[in-house]
C-alpha cells in the first residue's frame, strides 16, 4: 500500500530521499524557497562577454570519500571533470605566506627558506602526520588542542596550518576546531589522503556546476515539489500521522514526514517533540557564514605563487575567533580568465562594483556535544513515522547528506537504483 510522504527540504539528503522514496511512495517535498538543491548553488557570472557557471556551496568531490555521490552521478549520467585541490595560508595580512601545492607555493616567500621557524612549522607538521594516527587506538578523546601539545606541536604549526586548515574544510573559527575532538579530525584526515604530503585523491567538481546534477535528480525523480512552501508546524494527528503546516496556513496529512533540513531547524517545527528528540537535535549548533561571489584579487595571498584553490587568511586579534577563505574558482572549476572567486567570511572590505553575489550558508558546527549525539540518531530514527536526515548526521559535507538519506531509504526497504 503506498503511504503519503512529506519531505521537508530540498538540499541533497531531500532531494535523494524524495527520489528513492517516490518510486514506492506518494512523496510530496516541500521547499521554503523558490529553487531547489539546498547548497548545491550555481550562478551565472557574465564577465567579458561570456556567461560563467560558477558554484557558490558544493564545489568538489571525490570517488573514494564520496561513494555514494558518485555512484548517484554515475548513474544519472552527471558530466563531472577533474578539479585542483590545494591549500594555501596567508597570516597575519601577508606576512607568512606559502601554498602546499608545489615547491614553489611552499618557498613563495622566499624569506621562508632562511626562517627557522619556518623550517620548525614544516617538521612539526611532518611530525603530526606521522604522530596523530596513534591517537585513534589510545583511551580517551582528547581535543585537537590537546593532541597537538601532547606530539609537541609548536605554535607554528598549530595556528598557521592545523587550525587554518580544519577553519576552512568546517567553515569554523579555528578556536572551535581546537575544541573539535582529535580522534574525529584525525579519523577525517586520514580518511581523506590528508595526513601525507603524497597519495591524495583526485577530485572532481560537475560539469557546468552542481546545479547540472539538481536538473537531473529533479527529472528523475517522481516526487511532487512544492516551491516557496515553508513549512512552519509539524503536528502529530490524532488518528496517527501528521499534519503538514506550511506559511499560507494549508494543512495537509501525511503517514510519515522526513525532517531534511538542519537539526535546529527540525526540533522547531515539531509541534510536540519527544525527550528524545528534543535531547538529540538540540545538541547540533549551526553557524551563519558569508558566502561572496566576487572579481577582487585582494582577497588572495599577495605572492602569486602562493595562491592555491582553497586560501585561508589569518591574523591579528580575530585569529581565533573567526574563518575566513577564498575559493579560486577557476582553479576549482576549471573557468577561464579573468580570475574569479568565492569567499567565505571575507576577510577585508570587497567594493560593490567587484560584488556579483552575496549569500549566507548555515554549516554544522563539530562540537563534542554533536558528535557525541551522532550516535544517538538511531534513538529517534523512525519513531511515530517521523525520519530524520542531512549533513549533520555525519562529517557535514554532501556525502553525509546523500548517506544520511540513503540510510533513511534502506530503513524503509527501498533498494538503490544504481546498486
């Protein structure tokens, strides 16, 4: 017997889940806003006379992290092509810079070779690839902090690379990555081909932009999407199911609703959440970033040389309290001249005339507290026909989002498509 089913979000855990569900299900997904794809957020830039799609949340991803994403690209015939990956730190305005994507990005200050604490940053951050790995089979869970001090990481390396570098992948101020518990950061690293100088992973970004593969969930999907519907109330009936409220008032019965939308913004909507819930989705924070799509260079490293896809800006009074990073989109993208950027929290004043975009992402943040109630999913999972999905279930990026989807539709016997 089919059931009605609401989704609620349209970002990549909605999108899969109303795609998987709606071929057994009546599947109605709701989006507060008037497009969907959630992070997946392409633009089209017209610079000389050109139009430039250009990604301003999912950018990247790769076949050995991202499984299920790329099963689900393969099997929607999504066109991808290769991407670079790399990093780069500009401290303190300009004054230490350097780019781990070739011998001349890591010596774009040529001072740096001649720099004893350079040369310490450099060991240091050697010593951590090869040190940190121990920590996962050790009792306890202390901090990144806490780790780093206990291999004898020197500040160096702690604030102009470990720090800078979780800030940018987490979009967090560094002084909460410090807070993030080390066995996680070192279990995502190693994960990802990052605690080496040699094996990483080719990555990818999709053709066109991300909202190439949005079309194509949409079209396959038999799932009805209702645009500019917020939902503001999910009321259990008391006949069993719910009542889906949107912001016009209507209210529309279901068997079972999907919560794909952030934690925070889930516990919200629920008329009457159980203990249960209430303990589990309040643990999760989330964090207000600033996403700007621009043409000013100022926001890069000063050296040329030094310049690398993702660059992290750090420095003075605000170290620790703030993220700031530029995306090189045509880096990332592969996009002609002239060069383009995103940037997250801006670091400096942009002038409007340089401005194309401006939006705000919400990001999971990896507290202790979340990590510790990732585990406690399972408790609410399901119960009274309510499921629960999105990137903060896992690591916060877009695999999480599609895992977290998958589990719902596995857990309701549905079958993968491309399995």
């Amino acid at each position: 017997m089919r059931r009605r089913i609401a989704v609620v979000g349209s970002g990549i855990s909605g999108l899969a889940c109303a795609y998987l569900l709606a071929e057994d299900d009546d599947v109605v997904l709701f989006e507060r806003d008037a497009r969907i794809g959630g992070h997946a957020r392409t633009l089209d830039a017209e610079l000389d006379g050109a139009t430039r799609p250009v990604d301003t949340g999912f950018i990247v991803f790769n076949s050995v992290n991202y499984p299920l994403l790329t099963n689900l690209f393969r099997h929607l015939d999504v066109a991808t092509e290769t991407s670079d990956m790399s990093f780069a730190v500009s401290y303190d305005d300009g004054k230490l810079e350097f780019s781990g994507s070739s011998l001349k990005g890591l010596f774009a200050q040529p001072s740096n070779i001649v720099s004893p604490k350079y040369w310490r940053m450099l060991r240091d951050i050697l010593a951590v690839f090869r040190g940190a790995p121990r920590i996962l089979d050790a009792p306890g869970d202390p901090s990144l902090g806490e780790m780093l001090d206990s291999l004898g990481t020197g500040a160096w390396a702690r604030d102009r690379f470990f720090l800078p570098m979780g800030a940018a992948i987490w979009s967090t101020p560094p002084g909460q990555i410090r807070a993030m518990p080390a066995k996680s950061f070192v279990r995502f690293f190693q994960n990802h081909g990052l605690l080496s100088v040699s094996g990483h992973h080719q990555w990818r970004t999709v053709t066109r932009g991300s909202r190439s593969y949005v079309a194509r969930i949409a079209a396959a999907s038999k799932a009805r999407v209702r645009l500019a519907a917020p939902v503001t109330r999910i009321v259990e009936a008391a006949g069993g199911g719910f009542e889906v409220v949107t912001a016009d008032l209507a209210r529309e019965a279901f068997d079972e609703v999907v919560l794909a939308c952030h934690a925070d913004t889930a516990l919200a909507l629920l008329a009457a959440p159980t203990p249960d819930e209430r303990d589990v989705l309040g643990a999760f924070s989330f964090r207000d970033n600033e996403v700007v799509l621009h043409l000013d260079a100022a926001l890069m490293p000063r050296r040329r040389n030094a310049w690398a896809s993702w660059c992290y800006a750090a420095g003075g009074a605000e170290t620790n309290q703030r993220m700031s990073v530029t995306y090189w989109m045509n880096a990332l993208q592969n996009l002609p001249a002239p060069d383009i950027f995103v940037s997250v929290n801006p670091h400096r004043h942009i002038a409007e005339k340089l401005v194309i975009d401006r939006h705000t992402f919400r990001h999971p943040v990896m507290s202790p507290d979340a990590i510790a109630a990732q585990r406690r999913i399972p408790d609410i999972q399901g119960k009274r026909g309510l499921w629960f999905c999105g990137a903060w279930q896992r690591w916060g990026f877009h695999e999480d989002g599609l895992w977290s989807a998958v589990r719902v539709a596995e857990a309701k016997g549905r079958r993968l498509p491309w399995a």
